[in-house]
C-alpha cells in the first residue's frame, strides 16, 4: 500500500493545497497520513505556560479555507496541544498521539528528546519505521546518524530500524511518499 505522509502545515492554506495538489498528481492511489502541527498557535510555547482561558480566534489561527482541506487521518503536534492548554478546549483531543500504519509507527516528533542541530533521539518502536517532523527538516535516519537522500528519488529500507523525517508543508512543501510492500520512501517537494 502507497501512503502520502504529511505534517508541519501550521494553517498554510497555499503550501497544503501546493502539496495535495502533487499528491494527487503523482500517487492519487495513495492514502493521506498527517503528522501533526496541523493548525499555527498564535500564543509562543513561553507564553502559554502561564495562559488560559482565551478564544480560540486569539489562539490558533484557523483560516475558513483551510478546514475543508483536512479530510486525511492525523496525528496530534505540539501546536494542537498548546491551542488546547490556552483556550481549554478540546478541539483536537481526537487525534492520537500516535497512528500505526503498513510496518510503521506515525508521530509528530515533539514527544522525544532532540540532540544537537536537531538530530532526533528516536525511540525504539515497533513496527521499526517512524515518520515524524517537528523540526521542519525533511531527513533520513539510520542509529541516529543522517543518510543521503534525493528527492523523487525512492530509496529501497532494509529490515533495520529507520526514522524518516518527512520535513515541513509550511514554507518547503515537502512531504514523503512510503510504499510499505515495496519497502521504499521518496522524499518529494512540490513547487
């Protein structure tokens, strides 16, 4: 099974249209997976330790357009939680923590520890493969080290322990394309 997995769209109305729009250009057989940082929180990570109680206008910022593009299964991202801790509502208490998929674990990537020049520091799951993002960097990890990768390039997976970043909507349009029979990712970006 083919699955077009997405994450970091912080309410971009154009980049997500931008990035469906390839999607539906280049694997309209896919099933769309998001990871999370669906929406922007307007209130700083600081600030929100201390506020509560405000609209949810004030707090997220929610485009009319945007909504209606959502239609795909999600993770919840730190952005969701934060709108949920300042307004108090429970907007997006639905979406999971994590998704399993086809040999796959889906997170956002805001639940582990990062080392250094956002490195990720991922935990052992299983299924042993984990798409995630938060750190707008699309990568791909093997023992916590970087590999090599092209985009619209597929790359083969070995039956070993993988992380692949699938990078951000917002700003770079990137996402990743994962064909769980054939065992191959392809980083993509759209124009």
């Amino acid at each position: 099974m083919r699955y077009a997995i997405l994450g970091d769209l912080h309410s971009s109305v154009e980049d997500t249209k931008a990035v469906l729009k390839q999607i539906e250009c280049c694997a309209p057989d896919a099933e769309i997976m998001g990871l999370g940082d669906l929406y922007e929180c307007s209130i700083r990570r600081r600030k929100a330790a201390t506020t509560r109680g405000i609209s949810m206008e004030k707090a997220a910022q929610i485009p009319e357009e945007f909504a209606p593009l959502l239609t795909f299964p999600s993770v919840r991202g730190n952005q969701e939680e934060r709108i949920m801790l300042v307004t108090g509502c429970h907007d997006f208490a639905h979406l999971p923590e994590e998704l399993t998929i086809d040999g796959a674990v889906l997170m956002h990537g805001h639940q582990w520890k990062w080392a250094k020049g956002w490195l990720p520091v991922l935990p052992k799951t299983d299924p042993p493969l984990v798409f995630f993002g938060h750190s707008h960097t699309a990568g791909l990890y093997r023992k916590g080290k970087p590999l090599p990768f092209e985009y619209g390039k597929p790359i083969l997976l070995k039956k070993k322990r993988y992380g692949i970043n699938v990078g951000a909507v917002w700003q770079s349009r990137e996402w990743v394309l994962y064909d769980s029979t054939a065992r191959t990712v392809t980083f993509m970006k759209a124009l």
